[in-house]
C-alpha cells in the first residue's frame, strides 16, 4: 500500500507533501497522538527537504486579544513568524525532528513524541551543522532546554528562544591571514521582526513596544487595515491623515486635535492682519499635514497667497493631495496643477504654493509678510531667520511646545535654549510667555527690528506669541531696553522687575515691596530673567481678531479673546464691554490708524508705506510713554496659594469687585482659572482677602466683611500667615 501511495501522487502533490507540518492543538486541549493509517505516515518525505530556517512554524493558539483578528490576517502574521518562537519546548523539539526526518529516508511518522526516545542521530534546527553536530535524541533534548529555551525571551504567552543560524549578518574579522566570519547568537523579535543579540537589550527593546502600546493585535490590526488613510474635518476643511497621526514618534505627519484653539486663534490674527494690506504672502513653515494652511486659503480665499513648506517628502506629497481633496490649486516649482473644474466655478479659492526645503533656507530666499513657526519642540532655532526677510509691519507668530523647560521642569533645558534663569513659580505661565517674547525680542534687535507683541498665550499644551515687525535701529533699541531681569522673593512670592542702570545695587533687596529680608534668616530672593517686561497684549488687535471670529463662526475662540481682551484693560468683565461700537471707532497700533465703522468693516488710512518715516517712529515713542500707566499690571496672584489659614475664602467675583472698590486695577487672567491680575502690593492683596474672608467655625454662612477685625488684627494675621508658610517652605529653600 506504501508504494501505491507513492505512485499514485502526481509531482506537484508531491512537492505539497514535503513541507505539511499538522498544526498543534490550543494550550488547553491535550495533543493527539497521530493515526497509524493516516495519509501523513503513509506518506515518505522525499530526499531534496528544504532548509530548517524555511520550514513553517507550527501555528499557535488564538489568545483572547486576538479573537476579533481575522482569520487570514492572523494566518499571515504567523506565518513569518521566525522559527525560533515557539510557544512550548515541545514544539521546538518536533521541529527538530521534523527537520531530521525531512533530511533523512524515513517515513514521516518521526513526528510523533514518542520518538525522541529512539537511538537515531537529530540536529538542532537553531544551530547551524558546523557548531551543533548531530547527536542522540536525549543530548539533543538538555541542548534545546539549557540553551535556547532556558534563556529566552517570554512574551505574551510566547517564548523567543536564542537563534544561532546565518540570519543576522557579522563583520567578519580579520585573524592573521586568515579572515574568520563567526555567528552572532541573537533573538528575534516576534513584534516588529528585528534581531537583538544580547538578551538585557531583547528584555529592553519589548519593553518599548509595551510602553509604546504595540502588541500582536495591534500590528495585526494594522495589517489588516492596510494602512488606509483617514479624513478628517476641522473648520470646513478636510484632511487626510495617515496611520498613528496622533503620536509624533511614529508618523512623518503629525496632527494633534489639541491644538484646535491654536489653529483658530492664528487664522484670526491673519484675517485681522489681512484686512490692513492684500495680498499677504503667509508661510506655515512646518506644514505636516497642511491644514492650517489650508484653513487660511480657504476661507481668506485671493486675500492671501500661501506657501505651505515641509522638509519631509511624504508630508509633501500629504499636503498636495489635502490641496486637491478641498480643490484647491497647487504650485509646486513653479508649476500649477489643478483638479477638477471646480476651482474654474469659485473664484474665491486661493492658491497654495507647496515647497520642500529647511524652514531656515527658504525664510533666508523669500520676504513673507505673516509667518508662523510651530516646529517640534523650541522654536529658538528658526527666529534668527524668520525676522531676516519679514516685511515691515508683518506679523511673526511662534508656537512653542517645550512646556517642560518652560514651564521649570527642565531648568537646565531653559538656559540651554533661551539663556533663562527661572523656578516654579506661582506664575509660570506667564514666566515661560514672557521667555519667549525675550528670545523672540533678542532675535529681531539682531537683524535691526523692533518688536510689538499682539498678545501672548500660555496653555497646558503650548506657548504661542505673536508679534508686529517693527523696522528700524530705533525700534529696536527700545525693544531691547525692555528685557529686564526680576527680583522674586522665595518667601512670599513677591516679585518686581529690576530698576534700569547700570550701576551695582548695594542692596536689591530693598526693591522688593515685601520685608521678608529683614525677618528672615539668609537669602530670601532670586533673580529670574532676563524677561520681558512690557505689555503682553494689544488691545485694538484683540478687538479686531474678536470681531473676525465672529465673522468666521469659529466659536471655540471667542472666549478665550474675550478673557485676553479683559485681561490687557486689566479691568473686571462686568465694568468692559467689546462690542460698543465706541470703543471701536478708532484705533491706532505704532503708526497704524485702523478705522472701524459699525458693519464691522475695516478702512486704513495709513500705514501704506515700506518704511515708516521718522516722525511717525518719534510719535509712536511719546505714545508709547504717556500710555506707560495704561499698560496692565505684569504677573498675577493665586487666591488659593495666599489664602489664610483658618478663615473661607470670598466667591472670586466678589473678591474682584472689592479689589475694584479699593481703588486697584484687578481682572482675571487667562494663565490661571484662579489668578488675579492687578497692580495692589501682595499685602494690600492679602489684607483685602482677609477683610472679606469669614472663619471656618461660621461655617461659611455669612460672607460679609469682618467688623470687629482691626487694621492691626488684619496686618497681624497676614504676617502670621507669612511666618507660617516660610517655615513650611523652609526645608526646601535650606
């Protein structure tokens, strides 16, 4: 019957028959033992078997992750599973015999366990002949367990045993005469396929893929999706984003929902810009997937004339097809290629210009008058070069996302970056704005600019800061002088900038309000800096982004200018109203006078020039300094952090208002949910809190004003508050 079978198989069910390997049941049912009619055992294996590395591994279980996987998927990404993973010795054993059986003129019933007692000769199907030679079943078996499967690598339930075979290549080395090519021992990862050859690194390189979210499932997931791209909608714009677009270590194109406010608040700042001068060469120099250049083209329509730039090829070719999804046109080295007749109906829809090159060379090349920078991390490397080229009056727009440096993680990254000596403040976001408005500052006065910053915005994800151009030896000279250094007590948190001179103080400490150095013991203050330290925010520009996001729907900004706008009048919100048409008439921003009438449309009247002429540039300076009590107060404080002990705080509206009746400039600030803005001394700040605040055996009930407190009582208490904090900080400072 053995030789009828042999007959009876044509040649190409002959080759099929080489390479069958049955497939072992899951972990929890027992193996059966093969039958003995079965057409395996009947079947010999022919001389000519292929080589160990090729045979198939046995296909594994199905664990409980991979139970939504799909059949077929699954049976692939097991399939180029290398042959060193193996989920138990067992199966590592009867590769070895199936390996053995193939090479030999045996009948393929070797695969059965029972087997491996017998006195035939079996090699190591992970070792190549010249290192392992063949031996008995028994030393085979303690060769497979003492070493390959007793110092693998587990995962998931699978064991990645140390290979020995050609499958990593070696340098070969050089030993007299004679060169010597020895075999790496190494592992093979059964995530991502890569070989590994010391086993701490394997231990390591699998740990990454945990922490990374990368297991069997998710690769098989993948796999399974093709990497189809997805669509996505923001602002009535669409965009293709590709796999991972969320996670910027595994995509060349990065997009982050959370910056939705960012996107928003820079589109109105370019419409505010655009209704000065038209057309507005823009730049978004880091492009990624384009969509914010997109949104400016769109909805700016011929207002503007974008370029979009990125220095990878695959954002490139990203962006080109998102131009085309929202029919847009696309010129790329000095070609225009259009899609559908579309943009020959709408008129409206701007041109963008796609460019792949280093953000530094191409701002180097070409004059832009909006540029916007949002690189990965700081953006200290890209001012020099953005304010070489900037017209005059053009608008220079950073995004910084180095938040740990910023915002005193990394003290040690902030004086690499931007030559900053800070702490962790109570006022740290406005410490890492006003960081980067100096740096910002410093880079303009190296090209012969002066600055104007528009406004300034720290949030929990990003730092962004938008300045006016200002050209001019002049202009900056006087943006250099307004880079000071600030005294901060670490006691009671008091600061004040440094007084300008040159001279050395012979007692700085005798600036600060407070008098934390004659009570205390040691050195109580620090100096933090350099800063900026004028204005953060432009009213007039505030105004006119807030009447273009009205304009443009977009409804998720509104508030957050509404609180910028509250905050650069430093007044409460119930004493400013944005939209009396009075306090829009007529507004005047460094030579710039902007007229607005009650529709909401915008006529300049000057401002048409180049260059600004000298008495324009000595006009702006007097305005600059009769209206240095207009500017708002710098930093704010944390009605929390000053709270006193022992007594309930007033409701933050009424706190505001009893500020306000004092005779104080107050209003709340966009930094803080619970800051304070205002110019009264930390000691007034603390006395008033403490005039309105109730003790907490009253439970609350009342929140009026305590009568029978005393000045003295209350000056009494804020110091014993003081005192009591500064010994609670004490074992830190020391």
């Amino acid at each position: 019957m053995e030789n009828m079978a042999e007959e009876e198989l044509p040649p190409q069910e002959e080759e099929e028959a080489q390479v069958r390997v049955p497939t072992p049941a899951p972990d929890s049912a027992p193996v059966p033992a093969p039958a003995a009619d079965s057409a395996l055992d009947s079947a010999p294996t022919p001389d000519s078997a292929p080589a160990p590395a090729l045979a198939p591994a046995p296909a594994p279980a199905l664990s409980p992750s991979l139970a939504s996987v799909p059949e077929e998927a699954e049976s692939n990404f097991f399939s180029e599973r290398h042959i060193s993973i193996q989920r138990r010795l067992a199966d590592l054993e009867k590769l070895a015999l199936v390996t053995e059986g193939d090479d030999d003129d045996g009948p393929a019933s070797s695969l059965n366990s029972e087997n491996l007692g017998t006195e035939k000769s079996h090699t190591c199907p992970l070792c190549p002949k010249e290192k392992f030679r063949a031996c008995s079943s028994q030393k085979l078996r303690r060769h497979l367990q003492n070493l390959h499967w007793k110092i693998s690598v587990e995962f998931e339930g699978y064991r990645m045993c140390i290979c020995h075979l050609a499958c990593r290549p070696v340098k070969p080395t050089i030993v007299g005469e004679q060169i010597s090519s020895k075999l790496g021992a190494h592992y093979h990862c059964i995530i991502c396929s890569a070989t590994i050859t010391r086993r701490t690194d394997m231990l390591g390189h699998v740990k990454r893929h945990v922490n990374k979210g990368e297991t069997k499932s998710r690769y098989i997931a993948a796999s399974t999706a093709k990497s189809s791209n997805e669509i996505l909608k923001e602002a009535d714009t669409d965009i293709q984003v590709g796999p991972n677009y969320s996670i910027p270590q595994k995509t060349d194109s990065y997009f982050n929902p959370k910056m939705k406010l960012n996107r928003q608040i820079i589109f109105c700042t370019l419409a505010a810009l655009a209704e000065e001068r038209k057309p507005l060469e823009c730049l978004d120099a880091f492009g990624a997937t384009g969509i914010m250049g997109l949104q400016w083209a769109k909805h700016l329509g011929n207002a503007v004339k974008v370029t979009i730039n990125d220095l990878n090829e695959n954002s490139v070719t990203l962006i080109q097809k998102n131009c085309h999804l929202n029919k847009l046109k696309v010129v790329v080295d000095s070609e225009e290629k259009e899609e559908g007749d579309a943009l020959e109906e709408d008129g409206t829809l701007g041109d963008i210009q796609v460019t792949r090159m280093d953000a530094n060379v191409l701002m180097h090349l070409r004059s832009f008058d909006f540029i916007h920078l949002d690189p990965f991390g700081t953006s200290v490397n890209y001012l020099d070069s953005a304010f070489r080229n900037v017209r005059n009056l053009g608008i220079v727009s950073v995004t910084s996302t180095d938040i740990s440096s910023l915002y005193a993680k990394a003290q040690h990254v902030a004086r690499r970056h931007y030559g900053c000596n800070i702490v962790r403040t109570e006022y740290y976001k406005e410490l890492a704005a006003r960081i980067v408005v100096a740096a910002v500052a410093r880079a303009a006065a190296r090209c012969n600019k002066g600055i104007e910053v528009l406004f300034a915005v720290a949030l929990e994800h990003f730092v962004l800061v938008v300045v006016r151009v200002l050209r001019g030896p002049t202009s900056a000279d006087e943006t250099a002088k307004k880079i000071q250094y600030l005294i901060h007590c670490q006691w009671c948190e008091e600061r004040i900038f440094q007084k300008d001179g040159n001279m050395v103080e012979e007692n700085p400490y005798r600036q600060l309000p407070c008098n934390c150095h004659g009570s205390m013991p040691g050195k109580t203050a620090i100096e933090l800096g350099p800063l900026w330290s004028s204005s953060l925010f432009n009213t007039g520009f505030l105004k006119r982004m807030l009447l273009e996001s009205l304009h443009h729907g977009l409804d998720d900004v509104q508030p957050l200018i509404k609180t910028l706008i509250f905050e650069s009048e430093c007044t409460p919100q119930s004493q400013c109203s944005v939209h009396a048409p009075s306090n829009l008439n007529k507004q005047e921003e460094n030579g710039v006078f902007i007229k607005t009438t009650d529709d909401t449309t915008v006529d300049i009247y000057s401002a048409q020039g180049k260059r600004k002429s000298s008495e324009m540039i000595i006009n702006t300076a007097k305005k600059q300094k009769t209206d240095a009590s207009a500017v708002h107060p710098p930093f704010y404080y944390n009605i929390h952090r000053h709270s006193i002990k022992g007594m309930n705080m007033p409701k933050l509206k009424k706190f505001l208002c009893c500020l306000s009746q004092a005779g104080f400039r107050v209003s709340r600030t966009h930094f803080d949910p619970m800051g304070i803005r205002t110019d009264a001394p930390l000691m007034q700040f603390k006395s008033i809190l403490l005039k309105y605040s109730t003790p907490t055996y009253t439970g609350g009930q009342s929140e009026g004003p305590m009568q029978s407190v005393s000045e003295d009582t209350v000056a009494d208490r804020v110091e014993m508050s003081v005192a009591d904090k500064a010994e609670a900080s004490g074992c830190r400072r020391w």
